[in-house]
C-alpha cells in the first residue's frame, strides 16, 4: 500500500493507493454500530460537521442513546471508511471544517438498520443499584438516593418542557418530522414523570420503615400487598389460564 498527498475539489487530503480488493481494505474498518447508525440518521437530515452531530446528540439524542456522546468525532470518519458518508472540507475564513452527509450506500443501509428488530431496553441505573443494596446502609443513605433520583428526573423533566415549549410556541424551527419526535417525547415525559411519582411515593414508604431498616412485619405486609394489588389488575392477569 502506497500512502500519498493528493489536491482535489480546493483542499488536501490522505488517500490510500492499494492494489488489494476494495471488500479487503473495508474489512479492516470496525463494523457500523448501533452508534453509527444513529449518526449516519443524523446526517440523512443534512450535512453536518463532528461539532454540530455532537450539539444534535445532546439536545436530545443522548437521552435514548448516551453512548453516542462518548464516540460521536470517530463515528462520522468510521462511516466514510465504509463509504456510508463522504466528507468535504471547507472554510470559515481561515479556519477548516470538514463536513459530513450521506451517500446514496449509506441511505441504503440506513434503510435496512430502520427496518431490522431493535433490542430491548437495559436498564443502568446507580443511584437504584445503591436502592437494592440497602439494607447494608443506613436508612438516611436510602432516602437520599430516592431524593437523587427524583431530583435527576424532575431535571430531566425541566428539559422535556422546555422542548414542549419550543415546539408548542414554534420558539425554534420545528423539525421536519415532527410528529416522529413527538412520539420519542411522550415517552421520554412519562418515563420521568413516572420515575419522579416513584421517588416521591419511595421516600414516603421509607419514612415509615424502622430507623435501622430491620425487618418489619407492616412493612412486608404492604409489599405483598402491592403484589397481589399488580396481579388483580389487567396488565396482571395476562398470561393466566382462564
């Protein structure tokens, strides 16, 4: 393989000359990503550079897809090696840019990633790990990781209304699907404000619990309580044999 400097369309670039087959140097490059996908989506909007994916992803897509956060400036370079983008450089005055957008193969496999089954969600959530471990704590620990996890989502919440209000007032330019991000909002609104409703109901449950979280025979009760209270409900009795 014979690296060189090549001048074309007004800036200079790295290219590669190889004379192995295009399929064999491509087999080299890691494989696209949920990641990468979700960037490749962002690009079939417009063309856009590593620091404007980066803006887009935390306005709103890091809150479904967090990881997108940490690989965002190599996604766009590993999609070009697959030729799923192409990038141009351009200037702001003196300053580069290089730009991003999508090619007709990337639309194409975007396509095919859209219509193939999604995995499940997997919950990570630290501040309820540290609820599951409880009892090896105190019980002033349990009510401040409920206090923190309510408090993560009514600020999460903050921002979902801010959005609403956005869109509801045109405050910004609405997105061009935007009946698509209303779906991903309600979602996002009720999982926090079920999340919030949770940590409120959690805290006063706790309150009543005995100071050094011994168990306690009221307490199991309502816990039982609350389970066959699930099974007698619709949700509850899918499932059972008639």
């Amino acid at each position: 393989m014979i690296r060189a400097r090549h001048l074309a369309e007004g800036y200079t670039h790295n290219v590669s000359i190889s004379n192995e087959p295009q399929d064999l140097t491509r087999a080299r490059v890691k494989e696209p990503t949920s990641t990468s996908y979700a960037v490749l989506g962002l690009l079939a909007e417009k063309p856009r550079t590593a620091y404007e994916l980066a803006r887009q992803v935390a306005r709103g897509l890091r809150y479904v897809w967090p990881r997108a956060e940490g690989r965002i400036y190599d996604e766009p370079r590993l999609l070009a090696g697959h030729g799923l983008a192409a990038a141009r450089q351009e200037y702001t005055g003196r300053r580069p840019r290089t730009v991003y957008s999508i090619t007709p193969e990337g639309r194409r496999a975007l396509r095919r990633w859209v219509g193939e089954p999604g995995a499940g969600p997997v919950l990570e959530y630290e501040a309820l790990l540290k609820v599951a471990f409880a009892a090896r704590g105190t019980k002033a620990d349990l009510l401040g990781h409920l206090d923190a996890i309510g408090r993560h989502a009514a600020a999460r919440l903050a921002t979902g209304r801010t959005r609403a209000e956005e869109y509801a007032n045109a405050l910004v330019p609405l997105p061009e699907h935007l009946a698509v991000n209303g779906l991903m909002w309600s979602f996002l609104w009720q999982l926090y404000s079920a999340i919030e409703d949770w940590a409120a109901w959690a805290t006063a449950e706790v309150t009543r619990w005995p100071d050094d979280l011994r168990p306690a025979a009221d307490a199991d009760g309502r816990a039982v309580g609350r389970f066959r209270a699930a099974l007698d409900t619709a949700r509850g009795r899918q499932g059972q044999q008639p």
